[in-house]
C-alpha cells in the first residue's frame, strides 16, 4: 500500500523521538527561595543538546528514565549485590548471644548489600560485629536485629534513612533511586529482612535476598507482608529507604 506524504512525516518523528535516550539535563525538585519567600515549582532544567526525544536524570547513582512528554517511564539501579547470610564462610559464625548468621544474619546482611552498593564496602559478618557493638543484633531473647539498628548503621556512614509502612512513599523512594530495606513476615515469630531496588511504573520492583538470591516482585504484596513486630518498627517503620538525596 502507499504511503502518503503524511504518513511518511508521521513515521520520521516517531524514528526520531524513540532515539537513543541522552543524559541532557536533571529534574529540579521544588523548593522555597528564602530571598523572594516564595515557592520555585520544580522542573526539567536542560543542559544542552536536548532533541525532544526521551531523557535521563541520575539520582543516587541510579537512571531515572522520562520519555519525551516528560512522563517517568521507570527508575533502573545498578551495583546492587547479593549476599548469602549462610555463606560467605560466615554462614556458621555466632555473633553475641546467640544464632549463627544463617539462622538470625538477615539485617547485617542487607547492610552489606546496601553499604557495598553505595561505594562503602564491608562483609555481613563485619556488619554483624557493627551492630552487635551497637546492642542491635544478637543482644536480646530472641536475637536478631531490629529497624533502629539497620538505620543507625547506614547513617553513621552519610547514608539518611526515612522510615515508613505505606505504598505511596514505597513507590516514591525507589522512584527516586532509593535502596529500601524490607522487613516482612507479617505477624510471624520469624520475620525476614530485604532489600529492594529499581521501580517501574507498574510498581515492579528487584529484591537482593539475604538468603542468597535475586527476584522480581510487586511492592504492593511487600507492604501487604510487612512485619508486625515491634523491633521491626523501631526506626519509625518497618520499611527503610537509604540514599544521599533527601
């Protein structure tokens, strides 16, 4: 069939706004100018060489992807490990009073996997040790570590930490490039703590389990499985976003 004219036109535009996306420019957040006492709406602030099309905006070493009306298409992190809280060669180690790694690890080892993503480093037995001198892991009945202590942590190395249990601020700190500790497990004895990554705009989300493997989930069955237990609530929330901008 023939094209016409039209259609031809129609087909170049869509070829040149589905290009290669450009790192051309970064979303300015809104704020109040203390000179004018008034509020500056936030916005896209170009750095050249913006064609129209698709565009990025880094945010705490994440790419938060827009398309080319300025919609968010979805936030992708990279440099996020995975570490086994029952190996390593720490699996079997007790640290304080009681409960190997395997059995009761899973808090140092999302420290870990949080520290090492942001550039700090450090095992989960060497997170274990940190937060046992901290009196947050292993240093009650029931072993374990609690929220407080996760966020203690990360904060000591310049890493601010907001504590919440609901959807929208889930979605919007990992929008925003946010890591966020989970802890799940509902009403059970034994809760479980994970860390998540990354968002799409359907609220998918990347999870580095500390027992040793990597998945795909929805956020909305993470905040309908969070955790009941008071220590898991002990930094205002069972959920913990980490990053350096707040």
């Amino acid at each position: 069939m023939k094209k016409t004219a039209a259609a031809v036109l129609s087909a170049l535009f869509l070829m040149m706004n589905t290009a290669s996306v450009k790192a051309d420019g970064y979303w300015q957040d809104g704020y109040w100018d203390e000179a004018s006492q008034t509020w500056v709406e936030g916005g896209w602030v170009e750095t050249g060489g913006w064609n129209g099309g698709p565009r990025q905006e880094y945010v705490n070493g994440a790419v938060l992807n827009y398309d080319a009306n300025g919609n968010w298409t979805g936030t992708v992190v990279s440099g996020v490990p995975v570490y086994a809280q029952g190996g390593g060669g720490w699996g079997g180690i007790t640290v304080g009073e009681g409960g190997t790694m395997a059995a009761t690890g899973c808090v140092p080892t999302a420290a870990a996997v949080i520290l090492n993503h942001f550039g700090i480093g450090g095992s989960p037995l060497d997170m274990a040790y940190v937060m046992n001198s901290y009196g947050s892991y292993n240093s009650w009945n029931g072993h374990g570590a609690d929220s407080g202590g996760l966020a203690a942590l990360c904060g000591s190395y310049g890493l601010g930490g907001i504590a919440f249990a609901d959807y929208d601020t889930m979605y919007r700190e990992l929008q925003r490039g946010k890591l966020v500790a989970a802890f799940i497990g509902g009403n059970t004895d034994y809760t479980h703590c994970v860390v998540l990554y990354g968002l799409d705009p359907a609220g998918n989300t990347n999870v580095s389990d500390p027992k040793g493997n990597a998945y795909r989930t929805n956020i909305a069955g993470i905040v309908g499985n969070m955790s009941a237990k008071p220590m898991d609530w002990s930094a205002g929330g069972p959920f913990v976003s980490f990053g350096y901008e707040w």
